[in-house]
C-alpha cells in the first residue's frame, strides 16, 4: 500500500469534494431537481468525476500519487 503523505490526501479530499459538488450542480442545471436520481449513480458519478479531477491536479500539483 502506498505511503501518503499530509499534501496528497489534502489533494484528494479536495478532488472529490469539488467533484460531489459539480455532481450536484450539473444534475440541478440539467434536470432541476437531483433527488429525482437515485444515490447510487451520484455516488459512481462523484468517485468518476474526483478520480478525473485527482489524475488532472495530481500532474499540476506534483504531488505524485500517480508515478
């Protein structure tokens, strides 16, 4: 298992944070009401959209958790 330093798991509390967030907003924009979308898809849709925003601030950041 790797050894994550205090900078990486702020990175990836970040990530996923701005992730359930754009989830949020993208379901209100587009139907109006994100509750009419059951929990399991937001959930796969949040750890899909904080994993693409991880591997993206992971190469700005440097951090390397992907090496």
């Amino acid at each position: 298992m790797l050894k994550l330093n205090a900078k990486q798991w702020v990175l990836i509390a970040v990530c996923f944070a701005v992730a359930a967030v754009v989830n949020y907003l993208i379901w209100l924009i587009a139907m109006g009401n994100p509750s009419e979308i059951s929990a399991f898809y937001h959930v796969l849709n949040t750890l899909c959209l904080g994993s693409a925003f991880l591997v993206v601030a992971d190469r700005f950041m440097k951090t390397q958790i992907y090496r």
